[in-house]
C-alpha cells in the first residue's frame, strides 16, 4: 500500500511544528527592547496575585530605588539593599537604607542611608548590632554606634571572594537553625567582554582581622559558606547556590540557580570529606516534579527577550523563600517561593515528605502565585515578615539580562540602566490579612530572656529565629533554666529552637540531649543526633544512645544517625551502620552516608556485599560498584589484582550481575586514582579474553571501560585485538549490541584507518546504537573531513543520530565553523541544535565565528519580524480568545491539542506556546518554513520496493521506524525494507493558511493560543 501522508490540507494548523522548542530563534527577541516603564501609582493595575490574596505597595521610588534584599530587625527598622551598580558600574553607588512609616498608614514615607558607596551590595542580615552585608569580594559588619541612623562602625569580616559577573556574586546571608550565617555563593563565571571589570576570580577566604585563622581554598572552591563570625569559624558548605536560599523549619537547607527552583544539600561537607576514599558525590538532591527548569506562565504584555534568553521556562531564578508562618492557609504553609525576573513573575511549589529529601510540586498547573504585564516588572528576591506577610522585592529595571548574555545591537541601544531610579517592595498578604503592625515599632530587642525564650514557640519563624539570635548574642546563662523548661513544652518548635539556643550558648548538657533523642516529633529528634555529634568527644556515652535510634520508623532519623555514627569507629557502630545500610539499601543517599564513614573498611564491607548480594535488587550493583571504585583509586596492585580476578571468573549468570557492577566500579576507580597502577598483561589478556566471549553485555562493556581506563600496554595483544573487532563490526550476523562495542574498542587503534567503514555504518538500515558507536569513534579522527561528510549525509539522520553528529561538531573550533557554515547555507537549520548549544556556539572565544553564530541564531527572528508586518492589522487588534477557540477548532484541532485537550494529537501541543511573542507565532504560521521543530520536519522514506512514503518520524526503535500521518495515521516499516531515508527540511504545515482566516480571526486565534 502505498502512503501519502501529508497532502495540502491548508486547513492544519501545525505552529508547534514551526517553532523549535525553546528554539535558538524564539529564545531570543530582536534587538528592541520592550516598551516603556509604569509609574509606581499603576504598578498594582498590572499585577495578578493568587486568589484569597491580596497585594499593596509598600514603597517605592523615590523613596527606594534598585532594591534586591532586605531585613526587619527585631526593633521593627527596615533595611533594604541598594544595587545600583548591575550591571557593569563599579564606582560604589550601592547603599543600604532604612525605611519607616511615619504616620502609621502602612506605607513607608522616610528613608535614612544608613550607609552608602557599597560596589555591588547583594544580601543583608541582621548580627549583633548591626548588619552584616555581601558585598564581594567581602562580606562587611556595619554598625551604628550612636544612633543616628547611619553606620559608623565599618569591618570587613571576611574577605576573598571573587568579583565576576554580578549575577553570581556572593548574597544573602542567612542566619541557621544550628547559628551558623549562611552564605549564598558559587563558582566563578569567567567574562570573556568584562574581563576588566569582572575578572576578580578570587583568593583564600579568610578572615582579616586574623589572617592566620582557618582560611578556605581560593573562593571557597565555588560552594557556598557558612561562617560564625563570633567564633571565627568558616566552613564550605558541599553544594553552591547563584541568588538566595533558604532553609525549611527543621533546618535543611535548600539552593536554587537560574534553571532550577530548588534542590536540597543531603550530604553536608564534613560528612563527605572525613573519608579520603569517598569517590566524588553530588550532595544535591533536585526537588521539583515538574522539571528542575519548570515552565512558567507569565501574563508580560510586551516582554523582552535577550538572545541567551530560553523561552517558556524559568531562566532567571532567584530569591528562594521558604514560608514559615502561619498566615496562609495550606498549602503556603510549606511551601516555597522563587521569583523570576526575566518572566516578570514569581512561582510557588508545595512541598511534602519523599523518603531522606522532599518533592516540590506546583500549587497552579497553570498560573503563578504573583505576576505583572509590566515588562519593566522584576521581582528579585522576597522576605517573610514579622506580620507573617511575604514581602516581594522589585528591582524594576528594563534590562535584567547582562550584557554578556545580549546582541551588541541591544547593548548599543543605550538603555542598559533605564529605570535604575525605580524600585519597588509589595506586601502579600491574605484578603483578609491585618495591617503591619511592626511598622510602628517592635520591642523585641528590649526582652528580657524569659520573654525571648517565649517567643522560640511563635508559628512565626521571624520571631522564632531572632528571639534565638539575642539569646545567643547575649549568652545570658540567666536563660538557661527557661529553656530547658522550654525543651520539655508542648510545642515543638519551641523544643527545637530552645535546644539549639542552648547550644549556641554553650549550656546543652548531654543528659538534656539525652532525653531529647526520644522526642515524640521526628524533626525534632533528627536535630538533636546532630547536637550530641557535636559533643560526643567530650561525651562518647551519648553513642550508646545514638545507636538505640537504629531502628527508628523514620527515615530522616535513621539517615542522620547513619551520617552521625560515620564519625565514629567501633565494632558496635560498625555493626548498627551496617544495619542503616542494609535496611534502606534502595536509597542511593544511605550508600553515600555508608561510605562516608571514617576509618572504612572498604574490603570488609564489599565482601559482606557480595555475600549478601540479591541480584534482583539493582541497589545491591551499585554499591558494589561504588566500594570497587573506592578499592581501585586507593589500594595497591595486588588488591586491585585480585578484585580483577574476582569479577572475571566465570560465574553462574547471577552472580554476573555483581561482577559486571564490580569491574565497572574498578574501572572508574583506576580513572580517579592520583598515581597510576599498572595492570599486569596476563589480566590485560584476561580483560581482552572476557569482551570478546563472554556472552554477557554488561561484564562485556564493563571489560572495555576498565580496558580504557587501564589501556594496553603490549602493542602486538593490542593489534591483535584491534583486527578481531574489525572482523566483529564487520560481520552483520552479529548482534548489534555486541557490534557497537566492538566499534568502540576501535579507539584502541588509529581512528583514521577506519573511517571510510565507519562512515559506511551511518546508514538507514543500521540501528541507532551501531550508528551512534561509529560517530563516537569518528569523532576521534582528527581532521575535519569526517564533519564535512556530516554535512553531505545530514538529511538522512535522524533526531538521535543529529543530536550525536552536533557533538562531533562542537569537539573543536575548526568543527564548528563548518556547522555554523552549514547553518549560513541552510544545510543544516538552526533548530537541530540544542539551547545550550546554541548557547555555548554563541560564546566561543573566536570573535569571528561568535558573531557569525549569533548571527545564524537571530536570523529567523528578525524575519520573522519582517513577515509580521505583512500582517500588521492582526497584530494590533485585541483578539478574543473565546472566538480564537473556535477557530482554532475548525483550522487547527485536525493536526494538534491544546493541554492535551480539543484537538488531535499529531503535531506537539499547543498549550506550550503562550510565551511566544504574537508576532513570532503569526509569522511562523504565515512562513510555516522559518523555524521547524526538530524531530517534527517532513521525512522522505524511499522503500527496496520503490515505494515512496511521507511523514514524521514519531519513533525509531532498532528494527523500525514508525512514520506517522494525517490523523494519527501509523506505518510501521522494517529498517531492512529501507533503501533511503532523506529529511526534506520543510514543514509538514504548509504556507497560505491565512488565506482561509481573516485578521480579525488570526488575532483571535492568536489570543486563545497565548491564553491557553
């Protein structure tokens, strides 16, 4: 039977086949930016706020202008952080303010500076007092002595922070459950045009006033701090965070950087570095069930878009709050907010329970807590007020972007600053929420300790937080006797903050802990197996206590405990951590917590692993696999000899499974080691023996990684070898599993020698895996004829193959060139790379071939402009989104859904494009070949037969490809039946639908696509 899958039905609305998803050419406007700013009095017109919430503005400019952090001290004076200076100016115009409200209607109307001539202030923090401010490559205490309002009293606490690009500068410090600052801070962002101006990468972190105290490696390693500045105590934290974070109410500690809206440290740094043979972990655990860059849905009229900005889904997160009061019903009473200045909105997740970290899931499908139609609107940063108010932080500018991340063409517009005289802060509130109060005056510095220790049970952590902070900062052990009544009350924040306050104060008596172990709330005993770590070297009877918690039911307890007892060596804890270990083996995060442990025994630990192996349990491989891996980058040769013997003997085909887990491990192990091991020829031989006869994939591929890792070192074993994997990719009887492994193990050769077969191999009747082994290999042949042949055979590769062939192309400059050159040719569209290709293309160091690349990528954006204005009239008009449905009924719902709804499901869906500017979403209907989504452009299939078939690739598997049609029509057709396989590089939408709606109409279906 013969198909024609698509014909001219001008009636199929297919945009989503015209747009690349967050495609190189929609991420990004032209150079243009949005329009002009709303005055402060109009603010409030242009906003959304959640139902059963209400918003009001609490100031704005003149008053405050580019605010990004603030404070409420415990006398009710509001300090908000000035950075005028983002994004390029240096000459010390940050200030930090004091804001009050004169005449008790709830709006502030009086602004002292408190202090100004700050570089770039990004957080600030109530300590002492005074205020400790980030401003890098410091962090400053500042004090008013006299009581004038403005700080006399100027030190430098610490100092050696990198100064790069302001958008990842140290900020916002938090003061910590265990009263420790903590710090915001990650790695240095080079700048490749500002190097002048932020090219600071940093030194030792340390304290000034006692440079021969602890210091920490040059800029902190890139990972955020915490600090005791009292103490003189400094500390990495294992994980890094770009703007803001926060902590949820039992004192876990939760980061965020631009793409992703939250992630949890699990594993602290003293826990990961205690153990030298602990093999490199990721201390984070993402918590968002709906992508760690989660789509966002703002209501921005005219929004700017900047060529590095990705499109439709959060690209510029930052301020991350935890709410810990209890104004807001559930589910705001665990939940977090993020905001997200470059959409002009801020996102809300909830947070619940999901074994050793949580799960963030969104309160709205399909909406945000807070967003504006003002595109001058960027919400920065928020704060949870002593009102149990959540306080939004507006740094209104045009811009947000910096510069780096812009077209020359933006840059040059000369409004890089525009609204740096603007600034606002609103106050959420429930619609039925009470005025502010604090802003008339708190007296809570004035307490006296007993009524301080009253205040660590408030349902507000404001108050909690702070009452603990003055119990530390006075150390009044008049206070002890109340909060150790307070460690026997009834409410439970209360216990746990009067526990850590006692130990701030150094009055946490171990009977007192003691008891605590065996409070009734789970949180609550969880932070007390971190109180007794703290004092088991002055208390080791406290362990006899630790190790009765074993059998707790929850699981946050016993992962504690588990990271606890590592601290210790003994053959009783030995014995309860293996009991940890093997009651939540599944969980990967106890397997970390286990090999963390002080004084391991690796050996000991991996045979009792074996012995006790379930080969229907994956968890068991992988820890086989980590100890392997321990083993390999610390013990000497016998050891690791014997470990090879161990995992190559022949064994029955369940005990593969652990052996293949093992020689995976030791070979990434022999990777990680400082000093080389050299690994005898009769294992070599051993190794060469196990891949090409033992007839399991898994041991077979482990023997190749571990041969990469060790190499060969006699060169007439290696030709041998070599000659017999030729004959192996070769011979197409094989299975193709075993086919691609023998192509990889061509790398032990020379590359070049093969490149005419392997070319041969990228060929439709091939599957994938063998395709995808021969370009790995390719991609080793150093020269640029193996891209360019790319190039010629392009059309006939599918998604996966182009995906694999960009990453040929991006190994090198030279390679590039030829992509981009492709790209300038239409030979390859802009659309088959990836964002963070295009991305990484647009900031190469080659001046030349970086303008070029920007070039490519903004080329379907500014004609796509062009052809907007063909159309102009459905561009201006206010459509109806309501008509627009019925319409998309009738012209679109043949081809596509919206929200998996109205509609058929051929082409992507809809609903994911109410981002997109109108214009760009009218000139690609109009144009529908301007931008083709990859893996959605209309393919070729020339049949053995001579049949000829048409469509889109909905799946390929490694036997078949299925092509999908008009109405969800399928063909599923056999690779060997194949004789040629092209992309046409069109759209399977074809031109002239506006030929059959009118501009009215076309804006009414513009209105429904961007509502939905």
């Amino acid at each position: 039977m013969k198909l024609h899958l698509l014909k001219p039905y001008t009636y199929c609305f297919i945009v989503t086949l015209l747009l690349t998803t967050f495609g190189c050419d929609q991420k990004k406007s032209s150079p243009g930016l949005s329009g002009g700013a709303i005055a402060a009095e109009d603010a409030l017109a242009t906003m959304q706020v959640a139902e059963g919430f209400k918003i009001e503005m609490i100031a704005s400019e003149p008053l405050i202008t580019s605010p990004v952090d603030m404070e409420i001290d415990e006398y009710g004076r509001m300090y908000v952080v000035e950075m005028h200076g983002y994004p390029l100016d240096k000459s010390g115009s940050g200030n930090i303010i004091i804001l009050s409200d004169s005449n008790s209607d709830g709006i502030m109307d009086k602004r002292t500076v408190f202090k100004e001539g700050l570089l770039l202030p990004t957080g600030i923090l109530r300590w002492k007092k005074g205020l400790l401010v980030t401003d890098s490559p410091n962090i400053y205490y500042l004090e008013d002595s006299d009581g004038d309002g403005k700080a006399d009293i100027m030190d430098t606490v610490l100092t050696g922070f990198a100064l790069t690009n302001p958008q990842h500068n140290l900020n916002n410090p938090v003061y910590g459950l265990d009263n420790w600052v903590y710090a915001a801070h990650e790695g240095v962002v080079k700048s490749r045009d500002y190097v002048k101006e932020f090219g600071d990468e940093g030194t030792e972190i340390y304290y000034p006033s006692k440079p021969d105290a602890v210091r920490l490696p040059q800029n902190a390693s890139g990972r955020s701090v915490r600090f005791r500045p009292d103490r003189l105590w400094l500390e990495e934290l294992a994980s890094r965070c770009q703007f803001g974070h926060t902590f949820d109410q039992w004192g876990h500690w939760f980061g965020s950087n631009n793409s992703n809206q939250g992630y949890q440290e699990i594993i602290a740094q003293r826990y990961l570095v205690r153990n030298p043979q602990l093999p490199p972990t990721d201390p984070i655990q993402n918590m968002s069930d709906h992508l760690d860059a989660p789509e966002v849905f703002p209501t921005t009229t005219n929004p700017d878009r900047q060529i590095f900005t990705d499109m439709g889904t959060m690209t510029s997160g930052s301020g991350l709050t935890a709410y810990l009061a209890d104004d807001f019903p559930a589910p705001y009473n665990n939940a977090t907010f993020i905001a997200e200045p470059v959409s002009n909105l801020v996102h809300v997740d909830m947070l619940r329970d999901s074994g050793v970290s949580y799960t963030a899931s969104r309160v709205f499908p399909n909406k945000e807590f807070f967003s504006s139609t003002d595109a001058w609107s960027r919400p920065v940063n928020m704060y949870v007020g002593p009102d149990g108010a959540l306080y939004i932080l507006d740094y209104y500018r045009r811009v947000i972007e910096s510069p780096e991340w812009m077209s020359e063409e933006a840059i040059n517009a000369g409004n890089l600053y525009d609204g740096i005289d603007r600034g606002r802060i609103y106050r959420v509130t429930t619609v039925d929420g009470k005025k502010a109060d604090w802003m008339k005056g708190l007296n809570l510095g004035d307490a006296s300790g007993d009524e301080l220790v009253a205040e660590l049970s408030n349902k507000n952590s404001w108050w909690r937080i702070n009452a603990q902070r003055l119990l530390v900062d006075r150390a009044d052990k008049n206070a002890v006797p109340a909060l150790e009544k307070m460690v026997s009350g009834n409410s439970a924040m209360g216990r746990l903050h009067a526990l850590w306050t006692l130990e701030g104060i150094g009055a946490l008596q171990p009977p007192l802990i003691k008891k605590a172990l065996k409070d009734s709330v789970a949180g609550i005993r969880e932070n007390v197996i971190k109180l007794a770590e703290l004092h088991l070297k002055d208390d080791p009877a406290l362990c006899s206590d630790l190790i009765a918690l074993q059998h707790d039911k929850d699981i946050k307890v016993r992962f504690q405990l588990l990271l606890t007892l590592g601290s210790v060596s003994s053959a009783q804890v030995s014995e309860a951590r293996n009991h940890l270990l093997f009651g939540d083996m599944e969980n990967k995060w106890f397997q970390v917590a286990a090999l963390s442990a002080f004084l391991l025994d690796a050996h000991a630990l991996l045979n009792l692993m074996l012995a006790k192996y379930k080969a229907d349990v994956p968890a068991y491989g992988s820890m086989v696999q980590r100890l392997a891996e321990m083993i390999a980058a610390t013990s000497d040769e016998p050891a690791v000899h014997q470990r090879i013997q161990n995992a190559l003997v022949p064994r029955s085909a369940g005990e593969r499974q652990s052996q293949t887990a093992m020689l995976k491990g030791l070979a990434q192990g022999l990777r990680n080691r400082k000093n080389k091991l050299s690994v005898s020829e009769s294992d070599q031989q051993l190794l060469l023996k196990t891949f090409f006869d033992n007839p399991s994939d898994g041991l077979r591929k482990s023997a190749l990684q571990f041969l990469r890792a060790s190499k060969i070192t006699d060169d007439a074993l290696r030709s041998s070898a070599v000659t017999r994997a030729v004959s192996i990719v070769q011979d197409t009887t094989l299975p193709d599993s075993k086919r691609s492994d023998a192509i990889d193990f061509l790398a032990f050769g020379n590359p070049p020698e093969y490149q005419s077969m392997l070319q041969g191999l990228l060929t439709p009747q091939e599957q994938p895996v063998v395709k995808l082994a021969a370009l790995r290999v390719l991609n080793q042949v150093p020269s640029t004829a193996v891209s360019e042949y790319l190039v010629e055979q392009w059309p006939g590769f599918t998604k996966e193959i182009r995906d694999a062939a960009v990453r040929v192309f991006m190994s090198d400059t030279a390679r590039m060139r030829i992509l981009i050159t492709a790209m300038e040719q239409n030979k390859i569209a802009a659309s088959s790379v990836s964002f963070w290709t295009g991305i990484a293309l647009m900031q190469v160091e080659d001046d030349k071939l970086r303008e070029r690349a920007r070039t490519v990528f903004t080329k379907n954006a500014e004609e796509a402009k062009r052809i907007a204005k063909e159309y102009q009239a459905a561009l201006d008009v206010k459509g109806d989104a309501e008509k627009g449905k019925a319409v998309y009924m009738q012209s679109c719902a043949v081809c596509h859904q919206v929200r998996e709804q109205y509609g058929v499901a051929y082409g992507p869906d809809l609903g994911t494009i109410h981002n997109w500017k109108k214009e760009d979403i009218l000139a690609n209907i109009l144009d529908p070949n301007l931008s083709i989504m990859a893996g959605y452009d209309l393919w070729e299939i020339e049949l053995n037969n001579g049949e000829t078939l048409q469509g889109i690739i909905m799946t390929e598997t490694a036997s078949a490809i299925m092509l999908k049609g008009m109405g969800n029509t399928e063909k599923v057709i056999n690779r060997q039946e194949i004789k040629s396989l092209k992309s046409l590089s069109i759209s399977a939408m074809p031109a002239g639908l506006e030929k059959n709606i009118s501009k009215e109409q076309m804006a009414d279906l513009i209105a429904f696509l961007k509502r939905s």
